[in-house]
C-alpha cells in the first residue's frame, strides 16, 4: 500500500475525537468521584455532570432535566421507542400502534420490530419517495386512519445513508393534532443542521457523542420533562429514574465539549465540508460518468447533510470496491448491511425504490472534521483502476 495517511471518508460511521475532547476526558478520568456520592470527591464529580448537562441543554435547545445521558445512540433510540411505547399504552391500552419511517437505523427498527414480537405492538411503516423522504401524506392518512390507537411516531432527522433530511415540522404538526408523541434520532443530523429541540416541538431525541467529535460509549435522549417513560434499566435510579447506572463522567465532560465545539462552529464546518462534497461528487462523475449520486442533490438543511455522497456504480459490487479502496488507503463503507456475516442490499435503498442490483452497487462516502482536499484527490485518483477492476469481477461472475 502507498505510504501516504490514510484517506477516511467514512465519518457518518464515526468521526475522529476533538483534540478539545480528549484533553477534557483525560483530565477528568484523572480524578476520582462517582457523582451519586454525597462527599467531597462525588459533590465535584456530581458538578461536572451538571455542567455538561446544562451545556448540552443550551445547545440542542432544550431543558437541563431534559438530557438523560445514556450509553449511546442504540441504547436512546430503545429507550425512547420501548420507553414511550410502554408509557403511553400503559395510560390508555388503546394505544398500541407504532408508527416508523422505512428508512430508520437498525437501531430503531429492530427495536420495533421486537415490540411487534414481543409485545403485540402493532407497527405500521411510512414509506419514502425517490430521494429518501417520507411522504407525508401517507403518514398523515396512516395516522387519520385510528388516531387514538397511536402511541409513537419515531422519525429520523436525517438518513445516515443518503443524508436526507426529513420533515420532522410536518410530522410533529400531524402528531400533534391528535396528542401524539414524536421521536426523532438526531444522530446524523446534529453535527451539520440545526437543532433546537423545543421549537422543533419534539418529545424526545437521540443524539451520540461520537457522531460529534466525541467519545465512544457515550450519549443522550434528550425527552420532555413532562413525560415518565417507562425504564429499560433499573438500579440506582440515576437520570430522572429511566436510566440507572453508574454516571461516566468523563464521558459526558468530553460528550458536551465536543457538543460545544462542533455546534459553535456549525455553520463554517458546513460550508466547508459542502465544498469538499462538491469536489468529490464533480470527480466522481468525470471518471465514472454512469455514476448515479443518490439522495436530495439540494444542499441546505431542508434537504441533505453537506458531508454525505452515496453513489450508485452500475455494474459493480459496492463490497468489492470498498476492498480495493482499502487497499489503496480510501475508507469508506457500503450501502449495505451485513447480516449473519452474509451482505445483504440496504434496506434505505430498497424502501427507495432501488433494486437489488443497484443497492449492491453503492457507496457512501462522508465527510468530516478532519477531512481534507488531499482526502478526496486521493479517493479520485485511486478510482479509476478501482472501478475498472470491480467492474471486470462482476462481469466475470456474471
């Protein structure tokens, strides 16, 4: 393999750690006190999770009690889905129906999923439009259909996939009129568009530290005070009573430095990284002119995330050119799911209206912090050979 660093273009997966960050961690992992204790050493512990908390709050728009930290996005994403469901149904058994965009992270189908299973939850699935969508009015005939036997809709911000963003202002609005509560993960978006979480109406949101130049192992759902959802964990009864555990303080400092970071300096990261999209959507277009760029090509925070390209290669298969980037130093990911250690094509793709080929094909691209100019120049002039030996494979096998 050449010498030269490493390109990452796979941010949207996880984004390298703040240098901000990671001071704030190591100098709090240097210092004893778990923040549940009453003496000295717990009281300083207890303040820098207050801090960080009010921190956070400040910059997703919402209240201090508002943001219960939690391990991460899946573990948010399971306790507001399960959470919300249990409490709503548990107030009016009517109310047994969930309902979800087909475009959703694993982390919220299969917990939906699983509530159908095991819980006789009944799941119904919005469906999306070209660009990755959801189409409003179908959501809006969904619910018109039984209102009252409505417990949650959960709807993403934006896509990890194709970065779409969704109308979370049309879903809240449609919620509302009949008393909904409305979940949204926030995972992808919150680095790049706004977030502000009582004007967007929301009742609850997920969002992870990693994602934001953060650690790993830490997050948060931020959720209306006013609501008690029903725990997935109980112990010590940390964080309002719905997520017991042991607080990880220098996790959540280096969470809400990152927050801090990344949000302030929002709007000169976006226009940026859009530029660098620009640079790698345009090249790759010149040396694969039957590329298809996948997803809303409006850029703006109505439209798509500025960091993420997913590219169709007809003809080719998206596993092998990841390989042959990775030999020649690109990372980047598939379209693609693995499951069972058998790749399967992207359940986003598929609920598109792509077929099997063509979500096989695909590649997401995406951009961060760290990204550079050099980043993309070397994806471009590894491609060439790349896409002419996959394209060779799959008309061999074929």
């Amino acid at each position: 393999m050449n010498d030269l660093p490493v390109a990452y273009l796979d941010h949207a997966a996880t984004t390298p750690m703040l240098p901000e960050a990671i001071e704030t961690m190591t100098t709090e992992l240097g210092r004893l006190g778990n923040a549940s204790s009453l003496h000295t050493s717990g009281r300083a512990a207890r303040r820098v999770v207050e801090e960080s908390r009010e921190l956070i709050a400040e910059r997703l728009g919402a209240r201090p009690s508002e943001v219960v930290f939690c391990s991460g996005g899946t573990e948010a994403n399971n306790l507001a889905i399960k959470g919300l469901f249990w409490a709503r149904r548990g107030q009016d058994p009517v109310r047994n129906r969930v309902l979800f965009s087909s475009i959703e992270h694993h982390a919220l189908l299969d917990p939906v999923t699983w509530l159908a299973k095991h819980e006789g939850a009944q799941v119904d699935m919005t469906p999306v439009d070209r660009q990755g969508r959801v189409l409003v009015d179908e959501l809006r005939d969904s619910v018109a259909a039984d209102p009252a036997s409505v417990a949650a809709i959960t709807t993403m911000w934006a896509n990890n996939e194709m970065g779409t963003i969704q109308p979370i202002d049309d879903v809240v609005a449609i919620a509302r009129e009949h008393g909904i509560w409305v979940h949204s993960d926030a995972v992808q978006a919150a680095g790049y568009v706004p977030i502000d979480f009582a004007a967007r109406g929301l009742d609850a949101m997920t969002v992870t530290a990693h994602k934001l130049g953060g650690p790993v192992g830490v997050g948060a759902l931020v959720m209306r005070r006013e609501i008690d959802a029903v725990p997935l964990l109980h112990g010590g009864g940390q964080e309002r009573d719905v997520r017991s555990g042991t607080i990880g303080v220098a996790l959540i400092a280096a969470f809400a430095r990152a927050v801090d970071i990344t949000v302030g300096g929002q709007a000169e990261t976006v226009a940026r990284v859009e530029a660098l999209r620009t640079r790698l959507v345009e090249g790759i277009g010149r040396i694969v002119p039957d590329s298809v760029v996948n997803g809303d090509p409006e850029p703006g925070s109505n439209h798509r995330l500025p960091n993420i390209a997913h590219v169709t290669f007809p003809g080719c298969e998206g596993d092998a050119m990841l390989m042959l980037l990775d030999a020649q130093g690109v990372e980047c990911s598939t379209g693609s799911a693995c499951a069972a250690g058998v790749p399967q094509p992207s359940h986003v793709l598929l609920a598109m209206g792509y077929d099997e080929q063509a979500a096989r094909g695909s590649l997401r691209f995406s951009l961060g912090h760290t990204s550079t100019e050099a980043d993309v120049d070397r994806l471009l002039a590894a491609l060439p050979a790349v896409h002419e030996r996959a394209t060779r494979a799959a008309h061999a096998r074929s």
